[in-house]
C-alpha cells in the first residue's frame, strides 16, 4: 500500500493535476469463449486513444482471489490496504446510507424485528418489511432525546438502518443487542469494557424509548443493533499525500469512504447522469489538486447481470469524457474498485483494467486499446490497487526524490 | 501466502471441486539458443487447449532466484509460505521416506558412519554403503525398545535413515550428535535446553542399544544424529480452506507434506503409473472438493539431465489429461512445485509455467500454448506459488466477498 511515512517526506504541495475516474466494478469476463468483455465489447475511441498514450495495467483490489466490497475495494485505490485499515460494520452502513460519521462519533447498523408480548422476538427482520416501512418507522424514531448525545438515524434498505452517536466520551466498546438466535428478546447493550459503560447506558435509554414508540406499529416493533465502531481515523489526503482532494459521487457510500479519507464532498444529486458528474467536476477544477469521480452504473447493471447495458453504461462515460479532457488533467486514472463480471453478476477478484494517462510522464506501451486482456501487456503490470496513488503523485511530479 | 484469517473468514462450506495436479519440476529451460523448453517441445493438444481457454501465469516457489526443494516447494503451492513455515530438517526426511509424524512427535535424521576400536568416526558416511547395506542396519536396530518412547525407524538412501519418536514430554530441543569434523567421537544427545533433557536421555539410551547391535557390522557400525524437529502444526485444510482434500502421489515425501496440511492419503503403489494415478483420482472423486495429485518423473528426469525423457513424460500427463477432464472439475490447476531444467540437472529457481482452467470464471487469456514463454503473457502474470490456493478457492466459487 502507499507508505504514507515516505509519502509525507516526498509530496510536494505543487505539482500536477489528478483526475481518478473510477467505474465502479469495471472489470469483466467474456460472455462466452473467445468473445469480448464489457470493456473490450464496448465502443471507447476516447479511452483507446488514451491507453495508446499513456500506461496501462491491472490492478489487484485487495489480495488475489479476493473479491473486495465497495468499501475495502475503494479504501484500495485511495492507497490505504484493506486489510490494515478494515472500517466497522457500523461505519460503513452509516456512511453507505448517508449519515456522516466524524472522529469520536459511534456509529452502529440497526435492524427493525417483531417481538410477542412477552418481548420476545419472533422475527429477527420484521417480515422483510419494505423500504418505504422501514422509512416510516425511522421517523418515529428520528426526535428522541437522549441527555448528552446527539443522535442520528437514517434508514437503509428494508429492514435495516444506522446510528451515529455524538458526544464526548463515546465508545464502540459495546456489543450487539441482536441475541441472533430466535426465541430471545433483544438484549440490552452491554458494554464489553468499562470504556463502553456510558455509551451502553445512552444506548438502552434510546431502546426503551424505541421499543415504546414503535408497540403497536407490528411487524416492525422492535430493533437491534449490531456492529458499534468507531471513525477510523485514516490518515487524511491532505497529511500524507499534501492533496486537496475532492470527491464527486452520486452513491453515500463513496462519498461516505472519501470523507474518510479527508476529502471534500461535492453536492450531487441522485438523479445525477454521468455527464452531470463530469461537469460538476470542471466546475469545481480550479479549487483541487486531486478530483475523485465516481461512477456507480457499471457496477449495477454488472451486478444485474446485464452486459449490454453494462457496455452502455462504459459507452456513455466514453463518449463524456471530453469533458474531464478539457480540463488538462496532468494525470488521468481511469479504473474500477474491482470487477463485476456480468456473467457473475456479482463483486470477482478478477484484476481490474487500469489506464494511466499523463502526457510527459507516463510511459507508452503498446496497449492499443482499453481492456482487460490489453491490459495484461501494459507498462503498469499487475499491481496492488493501494499502490496507485503513489505512481498518481509521481507521475504528477508531486513526489520529490528519496535519498541522495 | 494465502491469508489464514482471512481463509477463514471468507472459505465457504460448499462450491466448485478442484484439481491440483502437480508435475514434479515442470519448469525447463531451451537446450539450446532459440530452442524448446521440455514443456514447450513435448505434443500437449489437451494442455494447449486448457491454456487456451483459461488463464497462464507463471509462479515463483519461495522468491525470486530461491530454487527451493520439493518439501518447501509444495508447502508454497499448499499456501504456506516456506519462509514462515519451516518444518524441519527431521520431519522432512522422515516424511520423506515415509514414516508418519503426528503431533508431539520427534523426528530426525540419521546417518551410519564408521568408528574406529576408539570409537572416533574414521568416515561420516560409512563409505557410501548401498541402500541395501542400510536396510540390513536398520533392521537390527527396529525392535530396539526404549521406556516410555514408542521409536519407527526407516532406512532412507544410501547410508540415511530417520527416526520417529512419540511419547508423552518429547522436545526437539536436542542438538546434533554429530560431531561434524572427522577425528572425533559421535557427541551424544545433549539438550539444548530444559525442556530436551528428557529426550536426551531417551535417545542416548537408544544410542547405546545402536552401538552394541551395530558392533562389527563395518563400515556402518555407528549412527550419528542431526536435525531433531518437531511436526510443524500447520494449518490444516479444513480448518483454513474448508476444504476436504485428498492427495495422490506415489513418492513418500508428498504424501508426507500432504499430511501435514491434513489432506487424506490415497493408498498408492510404488509402480503406479500416471494413468494409474489418474484413475485413483477418479475413484475417490465424489469423495473429495479437493484433490492433489502428483506426478514425479517430470522432476526425476530432469534431474536426470534426459531433455527427451522429460517431454515425453509431459506427453504421457497430456495423453491421460482425459481422465481428468472427464470427473468435470471446476478448477483444474496445471504447474509444477519448482523447475527442473534438463540442461541444469537439478532444481532451479526459474519461475513455474502454471495454467488454471475454470469454465465461466477463468479470464480466458491469449495464451495459446502451455509453456514458459507464452505463460509470461498469461492473465495470472507472475505470481508468489503461495497466492495459488487463493485464486484455486476463488475461482472455485468457494469464497465470500471481502467487507461490504
């Protein structure tokens, strides 16, 4: 991963420009044999120019034969290893759905589930209620006060929700209230070290007011919570790599693992296109040393299972790109988080294609296209997604010499 | 090397079936400038066809330039790194002819050597006897019974044999015993620590019973001692990969490191063929989501130094490779624990031509040929050997995704 020791002795606070275009879960295998993947498949006279100039390559998300989370997979290519900085359950859920976790706060997932009379719990998820139920019941629960922390909710998909605790003298020394097994009530938050003791007692006063808001509103009348963490203090963009980094994302989640990493999150809408994306980008250029571009559909429609419109989706970054061309990045990264295979249908571990574009800096090979078999034969190799970065500053001349 | 913890975290109880076939010392080098490797030269229309279809790479045993020996080598291609998983010198040789190491045994190896009416060793090796000699030594030497100590005993080659022993309280804490310099009377068994007294003492007990059966059966009328070593605890296959795996080999070395990793030990004969070997497979196929198998006479000429003996052992895999294909494997492996050039007559350390054939999650590459040269070119690129049970587990759809 980036030595982030060495990366504060050599980043520079001038140099190039970055732009990192990240089509999430890029990767792909051929539909059948001898035919093409999405990427290969798909019409990219933008992106092959690009391979042709610059350096292509294939990066390794976490470990071979590692099939990454979005989570992990993006911690990889902001160059920190996902398997030393691993982000809580709780963490990851608060930020996935939207909800901004900051040092000190405890953020913890949540699920909604039906308890009898006598408080036990007959269905761990509520019958899989719906999202738009889920939503509902969050809102019963959204004003409760607890003296000397402030809480935040937000429901996620179904069944499912997340907190963040704020306040002083927090802990994520808690366990979960979820007794996993059916025939159980809910427990109350026990705290797992004397550390956690007040945030446990905060916690069973926000479930007995949850479990008197939510009687009577069955299935959904009760919740548990699992998974209590803590920001993880990743070292920010700014100290280790001297970047003023800013994110465009349309997902929480992305935006959610940027601020992690200390960088600005740009306003964006859902309904955002990728073209959408890409001028929110130029509008704000001129303010950042580094711009991360997030583009979420290739993942999906991989994770459908439809190649086709994952090739579309790879066609209309293509045919945008101009716009983030006209910029004059010094350096431009294209790449995925990992690969989503539409015969898969789900994250792989597959290596992902890699294009390093930097006039003047970045070695030509002789890729003549992008895409995964070119890929193989690139300047870059295969490589460790948490060592980008570091080729990202070198090849923008932010990355003074080591040593005499 | 594979990652145990996370191994554990992510193996599932159930997907794909795996074949490992090994070919002993497969790597070669061209006999002469512009020449064939033995891999390259030898006719292998079903491996081409695999390479074809899957991914190539090439594997690096323990690192580059390391040309490691077969027990190392296959604890690498099992997953365990041979730098961190060292078993001893002792445990080697006695698997390696074929006695069983089991947890809290010791093991070590033995050399016959000749000692003068003084008792000072006139010859470390007691002139080369022939493995005939050293069997009829060790036969004197079987029923030797010590209190408290259960002893096997082999005769290895040559003037070798190894020994095991299993009691309650054995240490490995005992130095060697032999004196190395010639001159010099064998050293008894001293403890090299505390915890080794008792085991000292046994096996100088031992040492004298072998000093009065072997009296006047010259030149092997001593024994000298080296390497005691405990079983290394490794890592079982159930337990990292949740896999139930069986191994077929015909040389007792691999079945012996096979064990240690916890595979079962398919019941083989000495004159088992490769076709043999297959058929074994076969059998116990339904039995197993793992099957290793070994092929030795890649390795043995190679080391011959007989280029056109070992193609035509490649050939004979090749030709039988139907039996295989035939069970449907998932995953099937091609590659060797090391190299072998013909022209070098021993180990080396060139990186392993390796070929993984999974319908469906193999990236199919442009290799076009199975061997060295065309696997620089492969999707799996050059990779540590101990990478390979990862990409096996994943390529199997045998493990979870990383992180959310």
């Amino acid at each position: 991963m980036a030595n982030f020791d060495l990366m504060r002795r050599l980043a520079l606070n001038e140099g190039g420009k970055i732009i990192l275009l990240v089509m999430d879960g890029l990767g792909g295998l051929p539909r059948e044999l001898d035919g093409p993947t999405e990427l290969e498949a798909a019409n990219t006279p933008n992106m092959d120019r690009l391979a042709r100039e610059g350096s292509c390559g294939l990066s390794i998300p976490v470990a071979r034969g590692i099939a990454p989370g979005s989570g992990p997979a993006h911690l990889g290519l902001f160059g920190y290893d996902p398997l030393v900085y691993d982000i809580g359950r709780g963490v990851l859920e608060a930020i996935g759905i939207g909800l901004e976790v900051e040092s000190g706060d405890v953020a913890v997932r949540g699920n909604f589930c039906t308890i009898d009379e006598n408080g036990i719990i007959t269905d761990r998820r509520a019958g899989r209620i719906p999202t738009e139920e889920g939503e509902k019941r969050v809102e019963l629960l959204k004003d409760i006060q607890i003296e000397g922390v402030d809480i935040q909710i937000k429901a996620g998909e179904g069944y499912r929700f997340a907190i963040v605790l704020r306040g002083d003298g927090l802990s994520d020394e808690v366990e979960d209230t979820d007794p996993q097994l059916p025939g159980l009530a809910p427990l109350p938050a026990n705290a797992s070290s004397p550390a956690g003791e007040k945030t446990a007692r905060l916690v069973n006063q926000w479930l007995d007011a949850a479990r008197e808001r939510l009687r009577g509103h069955e299935p959904a009348n009760m919740v548990t919570l699992r998974g209590f963490a803590t920001d993880p203090n990743l070292p920010k963009y700014k100290d280790v790599y001297n970047l003023n980094a800013a994110c465009v994302a349309v997902y929480p989640m992305y935006k959610g693992v940027s601020r992690l990493v200390g960088m600005n999150i740009i306003d964006t809408d859902p309904h955002d296109t990728i073209e959408d994306e890409f001028n929110k980008v130029a509008e704000i250029w001129n303010d950042y040393d580094f711009v991360f571009c997030h583009v979420k559909y290739t993942d999906s429609r991989g994770e459908d299972g439809d190649f086709d419109a994952k090739v579309k989706v790879i066609e209309d970054v293509d045919q945008h790109l101009p716009i983030l061309l006209g910029l004059n990045p010094d350096v431009l990264i294209i790449t995925g988080d990992h690969s989503t295979p539409a015969t898969y249908r789900a994250h792989s571990w597959h290596p992902v294609p890699t294009l390093l574009w930097a006039p003047g800096t970045a070695m030509q090979d002789r890729v003549e296209a992008f895409g995964e078999r070119d890929c193989i034969h690139g300047a870059l190799g295969q490589f460790a997604a948490a060592d980008l970065m570091q080729l990202a500053l070198a090849h923008a001349r932010r990355l003074q010499k080591y040593g005499a």
